[in-house]
C-alpha cells in the first residue's frame, strides 16, 4: 500500500490529524476518500470551508491554511491494525513536526489520536486546557469515519468551536 502525502507548511491556522490512511485512501491518494467518511461534510458544515471539497481537493485546504497528516503512515484497514510501536514512533515523528510547522492549532481527528499522541487517557471534547507544546492549542474532535455512531449534528457542533477558536 502507498503512503499519501502530507500537506503542511509552517504557520498553518489548522493542522488535522487522523489516525492513518485507509486502504481506500492510500489506492486513491487523498486523505478522507472512503465515501463514508464525513470529513469533507464537517468541514463545510462547521464552516471551516467555503464549500463541500472532494478528497482530490485535499491539497487546496493549505490556501485555507489548513495541513493535513496522521499519526501513522501506513496505510490499514482500521486503527486497531495499527501496532504499539507505530503509535509509538508516530508520535515522537509527529511531534517534530508540529514544533517544526508550529501551527495555530492542532486537530486530532478522533480522540484516540489524542491519547496516543498525549500519553493522556482522560479528554474531552474542543479545546485541551494544557498542550503538549507550548502556545501550540490541542483540539479533540471526534473522528468523521462513517463508523462512529455520534450524530453528525453534534460532530459538526464541536468543529465549529475551530472557527471559533480561529477569530
């Protein structure tokens, strides 16, 4: 399976982290590509995108000074593939990058990447009151795949704190 790229620049108002690309990702080369992903619907419903974009639009988000990259690398068929070791080594890598690319906001695409970014098992929901790099803010939003069970209304309500957070 092929690895998808990433999509950061330095000073981003937004960075998204998922867990890792799916399979459907990695044979399509964008992020968020299994149509029963809801990602690209909650960034346009939350407001966070002037209108609903495509997986094959995900390299346009840096205009909006949103950057995309996850955790792990590897592409699977669901989070539970993922090794210890890969969060392990994920984390440390991504670290690096955020304090490299320091941008506004850190988005954690589902609270699992959160806790094995953090090491913190007990979060919720929005802003974190305490980052893992300083004047970086930590955000836990719940993951967009089709597989969660929390209505799309509440998941778009906690993405709107984003733009919130933004102004």
């Amino acid at each position: 399976m092929e690895e998808i790229p990433e999509y950061l620049e330095k000073n981003l108002h937004i960075v998204f982290v998922g867990f890792n690309p799916s399979i459907m990702s990695s044979e399509k080369g964008h992020h968020y590509a299994n149509p029963t992903n809801r990602f690209w619907k909650v960034l346009f419903e939350a407001g966070l995108t002037p209108r609903k974009f495509t997986p094959e639009d995900d390299e346009k988000l840096l205009k909006l000074g949103y950057g995309l990259t996850n955790i792990v690398d590897r592409p699977t068929k669901g989070a539970n593939d993922i090794t210890k070791e890969e969060f392990l080594n994920g984390s440390k890598k991504l670290k690096k990058k955020i304090n490299y690319y320091k941008p506004k906001i850190v988005c954690y695409v589902g609270k699992g990447v959160y806790q094995q970014y953090s090491g913190i098992k007990n979060c919720n929901w929005g802003k974190q009151d305490k980052s893992v790099i300083d004047g970086i803010i930590d955000f836990v939003a719940p993951s967009t795949s089709g597989l969660v069970r929390m209505p799309i209304s509440e998941i778009v309500t906690i993405y709107k704190q984003l733009k919130m957070l933004l102004k």
